[in-house]
C-alpha cells in the first residue's frame, strides 16, 4: 500500500501533550486540524467549576494581549504553546508524569473553538 504521510497523518487522532517544561506540543494532525499555520495566539479557558485542567479550550486571538493570550510557536513540523504560567496557576502537575489531551472541533457562540479532553493512563 502506498500511502504519504500526510494523508497516514490526518487519519490520525488529534492530540497534544504537555512535557515536562509545561509547554503544550501539537503532532501533525492536531497542528492541521487547529490551523496553526494561520492562528498565531491563543487565549485559554479551564471548564467552569473546574480548575483542574481535566477539559482545556483554546480560543484563536488575533493579537498577543499580556497575560491573557499566549504565542504559538513552531519547530520543524510541530507546534506548540509555552503554558508553564497558565498551568502553574491551575495547580496542574506537569512535572513528574506525561499529559495528553485529545482535541475536538466545537462551536461556541458561533466561532470555532478547540476542547482538549485529558487522557487518562
């Protein structure tokens, strides 16, 4: 069978995981399916009544506003967003065991939103 990549690539599940400095990294497909080519910052929002970083969304900014968007970044062909800050004020634990979130297309209020839901292991 003769498959590229890319199309290998966007059959996959979207997902992004945190490493050990905090920082967020998009795989191929997650990077596609949010249009990080395009989205340059993103503001982001813990579920209501839940600050324990269980349920994530990410809300494409047009322009970086301190302390309340966050830079996306790029390196080679993934991309990913320093949330060391943001994750240290969620008490989220990021140090000492992998993080993985899976990532859904939602509508809210009529504009395309991201929602991570973290993984469990």
């Amino acid at each position: 069978m003769n498959m590229q990549t890319s199309h290998l690539n966007s059959l996959l599940p979207a997902r992004a995981t945190v490493n050990e400095n905090g920082i967020l990294w998009f795989d191929f497909s997650s990077g596609r399916l949010l249009g990080l080519d395009k989205h340059k910052y993103m503001r982001i929002a813990t579920e209501q009544g839940d600050a324990s970083g269980g349920v994530l969304y990410l809300v494409p900014s047009k322009s970086l506003i301190p302390k309340s968007t966050f830079r996306v970044g790029k390196s080679g062909l993934y991309y990913y967003i320093n949330l060391k800050r943001f994750f240290g004020s969620i008490n989220l634990c990021f140090h000492r065991k992998m993080i993985s979130y899976s990532i859904q297309n939602i509508l809210y209020e009529g504009k395309r939103i991201w929602m991570l839901r973290k993984n469990s292991y």
